[in-house]
C-alpha cells in the first residue's frame, strides 16, 4: 500500500481520525487556512473523507488512520537528508516518508519487513559483520567503533507523549557502531547483522517495551 498526501492532509485525517498533533514529522510552518481548505476539498474527491450532518469524517476507506492513531508508540527516523515517521502497533507500521514536491508517501510495512524496507530505502546501510567476526576482530571495546558522527537517528516516543529511547547509528574509525539511550542508561557496540535486530525490536516495541 502507498498513499501520498500533503502535509496538511495528512495532519487533517490525523486530526479527524482521534490522532495526537503531528509535530514530530511536520516541517517548517503548520498548515495556513488555504492549505487545510484544499486538503479538505481533495480528500472528500478521494472519497477518504465524507459529510455528516454538521462536518466531516473520515470514510470506511480511510480506517487505517484510525489504527495509525490507536498505535501506542511513534518512532521519529532522521538519516542525513531524509525523515520518516513510523507508527507502531505491535504487528505493522505505518510509516510516513517526505518525498518529492513537498509530498508525504503513507506506506504499511509489516512487522517482519521493517529490516528489509530500511535497506530497501536506503535509509540504513547492512551491517558487514555479524556478532562472531566482532568478537574474533575484538571489537567489542576498541577504538576503531568509538562513536563518531551520526549516520541515522531514531526516537522513540508515545504516540503523542514522551520520548522512551533514542538510538543512533554512528560513523567509528574503522567499523561503525550503535548506541542506545533508554531510561538514562547509554550503551554502545559494533554494527553488526545480531546488533541490529535487537536495537529494531527495542526501538519499535517488539521486545515487550512500549
């Protein structure tokens, strides 16, 4: 599935739908008044939004954002110059990706293709080790991965409240690294195929913490 919108749209439907404020995702200025009449007029063309007695609602086509609004945590993802905005609800994601011409793409990823759709997308590059050639490369303390700049950045947060976890994919002398921030405890290791998999699950809530 990919839907595009406008900025304001999709803060219309979010809002219509139940949602938190999309401030996490939006970019520059909110939406002026001409901006939110024509997401409303292109919207019911779409037939996402329909007219009941006194304004608008979202159609059955647009049950989606409900579940986007009904998702218990938001992971903001910044690499370079993209941003993307996923929201997770313990079996899919929805994300939402600027684009080109100041449009947001609407995507569902499933749960066992979030790895997959990073690399797809080229938001994150595969890790060339695995767990095995760290330790043989010791490199488990070594400073050829001490933390160098960031390369991807991913916040954690409630749907609308609070941050739970921040974790980064940083530059290292030889061997790039990851490193995690949840509840004030901060800890670092090597790239690597095992690392990040865990590093998703505890980002994106499958490891029971949300």
């Amino acid at each position: 599935m990919n839907e595009y919108f406008t900025q304001a749209e999709l803060e219309v439907m979010l809002e219509l739908s139940g949602g938190p404020a999309h401030t996490l995702f939006r970019v520059g200025s909110p939406p002026d008044d001409y901006a939110v009449t024509a997401a409303f007029a292109s919207l019911y063309r779409r037939g996402l939004l329909v007219r009941t007695e006194r304004a608008f609602a979202p159609s059955d086509r647009a049950a989606y954002f409900r579940e986007m609004c009904a998702a218990p945590l938001a992971v903001a993802i910044h690499a370079r110059d993209r941003a993307a905005l996923c929201y997770a609800d313990g079996e899919t994601l929805w994300v939402c990706e600027h684009v080109r011409a100041a449009r947001v793409r609407l995507s569902r990823v499933p749960y066992g293709s979030l790895e997959a759709w990073l690399f797809e997308t080229e938001l994150l590059e595969p890790p060339i080790l695995t767990a095995e050639d760290a330790r043989e490369l010791s490199l488990l303390r070594d400073e050829r991965t001490a933390p160098g700049a960031v390369r991807l950045r991913m916040e954690k947060r409630r749907n609308g409240g609070d941050t739970l976890g921040v974790y980064e994919l940083l530059d290292g002398e030889a061997f790039p690294c990851l490193r995690s921030v949840e509840g004030g405890a901060e800890t670092t290791e090597p790239y690597t195929r095992e690392a990040l998999r865990t590093l998703l699950a505890r980002c994106f809530g499958k490891d029971g913490q949300s």
